[in-house]
C-alpha cells in the first residue's frame, strides 16, 4: 500500500456533518457520535497550525424539500425534515470548534463534492490531498473518500475519528471493518487520529527547521 505524503500546504480537512442531527438525539443520530467531538477539535486545531485548510460539510436540503428526490423517498427522517434548512437539528453541533479561517460548506447529497464547488475550491487553494472525518462512516464519509479518490485527490480516512449508526442487525464495528477495508484496499490510506496528528506536527517540525 502506497503512503501518501504528508505536505500541509497541499491539505484540507474535510470535516464531514457534525450536525445536531448526526449527533445525537435524532432518528439519524450515530449512537457514539458525541465521542469524535473532542478527537475532532483536535486534529482540526493542529491542522489550523500547520497550514492545513479546514472544511466544515453541513447536508441541508432546501427548506420547502424541493430537492430531496430520490435520498427523501429512501430515508424517512430526511423526508420528514431533520436536514431541511433552518432547521436546528441541521445546525452544526455547538461542541465543534469553528475558528475564523475555516470553511462552511453546504452540501445537498451524501457525497461533499456533489452540489458544491469543494472541488473548485480545493484546487484554487492548491490543494490535492484530505484528510475525512466526521458522520456516518458508510454514507457521507464514505461517498466523500470515494468522489475525491476518483478525482485523483489524496485521501486519509481517519479509522477512529468517524461514526455511524448499526443497520437492521448489522453492527456499528461490523460497518467500520468493511468501510476502512474497501476504502483502504482502492480509495485512501486509513489510519489513526493519533497518527495522522504525528505526521502532521512532524511535517511542520521539518519545515520550521528548514526555514
């Protein structure tokens, strides 16, 4: 397996729906979805440090449900509104940090980059590599790693930084295996918060020591 290289000014974290909805306290909700905040916090802290651009993805489907389609005939609670906009449950959870720098991007489908000029911006910024946290592991962080694997981007995929919710009788782990297996074989490099945080204060290290 190829590792990719860690270069902060060729990065973005791309902060996946950390939305009121996919927290806690509704039909969406990941179960353990409060236990990434805090993980999250800091990897989006030492990339600010080192460079690294941070994304924040919010899912908000137009107000009147106009654009739902085929995502609202499937799942019942976007149907029934919990990321229509202006909403609360679509707001991004307050325990997530947002410091001025980072982007809010609105998303209309699971994937950040369909609907939305991430890609555009991305580039622009001359960025070629993201690093994907955030909620559900399988849908939203996953459609993510795939679109940006396909366009040629760099993807880290952090096995311990994304959560999702079990499916009929198929487990929350059981999701996660088959999720970093498949991403890791064909899409991104999977690896630890805590790794992914050491390469990062390593490769900002080195720079510093080279200017």
């Amino acid at each position: 397996m190829t590792q990719y290289l860690v270069i902060p000014s060729r990065m973005a974290l791309v902060n996946i729906d950390m939305q009121n909805a996919f927290v806690e306290g509704t039909p969406l909700a990941a179960p353990n979805g409060p236990r990434i905040i805090e993980p999250i916090n800091r990897l989006a802290e030492t990339c600010r440090k080192a460079g690294i651009m941070v994304i924040h993805t919010l899912h908000v489907t137009r107000a009147d449900g106009s654009n739902e389609g085929t995502m609202g005939e499937l799942c019942e609670p976007v149907r029934a509104g919990w990321i229509r906009e202006g909403s609360e449950s679509a707001k991004l959870h307050p325990g997530i940090k947002v410091e001025k720098g980072d982007i809010l991007l609105y998303k209309p489908r699971y994937g950040a980059f369909s609907g939305t000029d991430l890609d555009q911006i991305l580039r622009a910024n001359g960025r070629d590599t993201i690093i994907v946290t955030g909620i559900c592991t399988n849908v939203c962080c996953e459609t993510t790693a795939r679109e940006a694997g396909m366009r040629d981007y760099h993807v880290f995929f952090m096995n311990d930084a994304t959560e999702t919710f079990p499916i009929g009788n198929v487990s929350v782990d059981e999701i996660k295996r088959v999720t970093h297996a498949t991403l890791g074989l064909l899409f991104a490099n999977v690896i630890s918060l805590d790794e992914m945080i050491a390469r990062i204060e390593k490769a900002r290290a080195g720079r510093a020591a080279a200017e």
